[in-house]
C-alpha cells in the first residue's frame, strides 16, 4: 500500500502516521523527520535545508525528490507524512511510481482550522532523540517535561514560534492545499475532521485504510 497523510502544520499528521504505520505495517516516511535528523548531523543535506525550515518555508522540490526517490526504490508499503508538499512533488512522485508500476492507493486528509493549528503549536514539545510529539494540555507525557520513550528533556521546535507558524499556515494554503485539487480529481482523496481527540481521529483513518483495496 502506498498512503500519504495531508494537512496544515498542527494537524496531527505526524502523531497519526506513527500510529497508522504501526497498525497497518507501513513504512512511515517522514520529510520533516529526515530533515530536522540532517539538521541536527550537520549534513550536507541539513546544510541545506536548514535556513529554508527555520523561516517556514519550503526546502526546494528537487532536494525533496532526491530524499523520496532513494527511499522508495527499494519499498512499497509506505505512508509518507509532509509529503509531497507542492504539486511539482506530486507530479514528481507520479512519474517516480510509473517507473516501478505502482501508484498511490489512497490520500488521507486532516481537515482543522487556522485557529486550531495555532493553539496546537504553540503547546507543542518532541522530543529530538525519537521524535515524538506531546501537546500542553492535549497530550501530557507522564513526567512534565521528559519524554517517555528516552526520559530525556522536551524541545520546542524552532519552526513552532508565532510568526514562523503563520508563515507555515500562508505556505501551506500557498502550495499544498492545491493538492487536495489534484488528488481530489484522481478519485482518492478522502477528509477526514482532525479536530476529534487523538483516538478518535485514529479510527476514522483506520477504517478508511481498512477499505482500501491493493494490488
Ligand atoms: P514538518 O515536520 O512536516 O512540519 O516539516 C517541517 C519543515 O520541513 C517544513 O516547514 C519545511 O521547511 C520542511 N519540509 C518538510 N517536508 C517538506 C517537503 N515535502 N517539501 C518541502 N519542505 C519540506
């Protein structure tokens, strides 16, 4: 299966594609996560991407493509979380899938409000170790502060302050939300309202995943 997770910064696409992937075996192909790690090695890659993410926007397709097409070749059962985030990727990915003979089975969107996003992400820790996500006060991790998995100290993310979050909202309605168009005419778009509680969001897209028929 081949899944992707779409929605604004906050909507809790990462938090559901961890568990999605858990439940249904899927690969979880974070570009966020593959970038924030090669930030944080100081690779060439994180080099580059560094100022692009500090400021909200969007690092440039071609580097993206590049991520997404060594890590695909060798894997089809994957839930891509954040990508793709423009429709040249979209297009990009097409192209990549034709050549293997697959294609995209199902696009999942979390439908939340401006407002909504807002409060999430400013209440929002990981942790940089197994970058898991807690929320104040949605989802407390069991020590105030510390992660559960590692036990070590939370981060804020650098992209979560106030005027970096509408930049990332403007970019998102900019670049992404066109995606829902394109993937809405291929017949495989299906929202979801991602303002229930954690749980609840979960269900809805299981079932749909459940419904989806492969191969
Ligand atoms: P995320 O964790 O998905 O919110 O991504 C954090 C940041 O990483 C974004 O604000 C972008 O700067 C960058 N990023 C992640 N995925 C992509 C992508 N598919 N295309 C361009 N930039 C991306």
């Amino acid at each position: 299966m081949l899944a992707i997770i779409l929605g604004p910064p906050g909507s809790g696409k990462g938090t559901q594609a961890a568990k999605l992937a858990e439940k249904k075996g899927l690969v979880h192909l974070s570009t966020g996560d593959i970038l924030r790690n090669a930030v944080k090695n100081e690779t060439e890659l994180g080099l580059k991407a560094k100022s692009y993410m500090d400021a909200g926007d969007l690092v440039p397709d071609d580097l993206i493509l590049g991520i997404i097409k060594e890590r695909i070749e060798s894997n089809n059962n994957v839930l891509f979380d954040g990508f793709p985030r423009t429709v040249p990727q979209a297009e990009g990915l097409d192209l990549m899938l034709a050549e293997t003979g697959s294609g995209i089975n199902v696009v999942l969107d979390l439908d939340v409000s401006d407002q909504e996003v807002i409060n999430r992400l400013s209440g929002r820790y990981f942790c940089s170790s197994c970058q898991a996500t807690y929320n104040y006060p949605n989802k407390l991790p069991k020590r105030e502060g510390v992660c559960d998995k590692c036990g070590i100290a939370l981060s804020k993310r650098k992209d979560d302050t106030e005027e970096v979050v509408k930049n990332r909202l403007n970019v998102y309605k900019e670049l992404t939300q066109p995606l829902q168009d394109y993937y809405k005419k291929q017949g495989l778009l299906k929202t979801v309202n991602g303002e229930g509680n954690i749980e609840a969001v979960f269900n809805d897209l299981v079932s749909i995943l459940d419904s989806i028929k492969t191969g």
